[in-house]
C-alpha cells in the first residue's frame, strides 16, 4: 500500500481531528500502533504541525466518515492523478558518492549519445551545463580521473529515463 506525502504530519492532523482508531491512523500512515498512541498522548510529534490530508486530496470527507462509522474498516488514498505523480516521484537526492561518479556519467553520454543537448543531460543528471562544457572539452579540473561510465549502473538515474531523453533527441535531430 503507499503511504501518504508527510505520514507523521497526517497522523498527526488524523489524531487531532477525528475519531478514527489508533489502528486505523497507524495503518493509513504505515506507523507503528504504539506510535499513533504516543502522538495522540503528547509524547512524540508534539512540535510537528498536522497537515490536512482532505485539502492536499489524500483524503475525502466520506472516507474518513466511512472508516469512523466502522472500526475494523482501512483508510484508502484517494486516486488522485497528481497524488500519484508526486508519490511515484521517487527521492531525486543523489547522494555525496554518486555526486563523485557524475562526471563519468556526463562523459559517457557526450561520448556514447552526442545527439542529447545540454538541457537534456542536465536535467537527467541534475548537473550544471558549466560541468557539461568542461568535460566536452577536457577542461574539468579532474579530467585525467574522469572515466566514461554508464550512468544507469552508477546510479545516476533511470533506464527510462535515459531511453526517453535518447528517443526525444533523436526526434528532435531527424
């Protein structure tokens, strides 16, 4: 089941404004039954803010009715189309080793698809066009360890991702 945006804000606002079960809360947020219990006593998150789940479209007004008339019944996440982008999102944070591998993956692209632009390799790598420039032509200050690595295994990003920016220049050439 995936778990609302901020689960220990909403469990929060959840505990505060309605009269759903500490069980129903812990399984909505994907928390611990024990920590829904701590919340609603004071003991944790007492300085975190509750975040309305029914104005960011997590949640409807009917549902939670619904699950409060019935204990035994589970909050389910509305399908919301903009919801579901920001949950399948993915963490974009890359972290201290991969920023390590970046060059090699800019030059692996500049090397293996020259067809991708600029724009295309920053967005997928999340780099500056500075970077790019310099490893195009060999003036990054690290040159002579940069070593061309595909960045799909480094880490760097995503299968599809690289396929689309692939197909995407290609169109924009022919």
């Amino acid at each position: 089941m995936t778990l609302p945006l901020m689960p220990k804000a909403t469990a929060v606002w959840l505990v505060e404004n309605t009269t759903l079960t500490f069980a129903q809360i812990a399984e909505f947020c994907g928390m611990h039954l024990l920590e829904i219990q701590a919340i609603a006593d004071g003991d944790v998150a007492s300085h975190i803010m509750g975040l309305n789940p029914i104005t960011n479209g997590q949640l409807t007004e009917e549902e939670i009715k619904r699950c409060e008339k019935d204990p035994k019944a589970l909050l389910q996440l509305s399908e919301h189309p903009e919801i579901d982008r920001l949950l399948n999102k993915g963490n974009r944070y890359v972290s201290q080793s991969k920023r390590a591998d970046r060059p090699d993956g800019i030059a692996w692209i500049v090397k293996h698809h020259p067809e991708i632009s600029d724009a295309q390799i920053v967005k997928l790598l999340r780099t500056t066009k500075s970077t790019i420039v310099s490893i195009r032509e060999k003036t990054h200050k690290n040159i002579h360890n940069i070593h061309p690595r595909n960045p799909v295994t480094l880490g760097l990003c995503s299968e599809s991702d690289l396929n689309k920016a692939v197909a995407l220049a290609v169109k924009k050439v022919s």
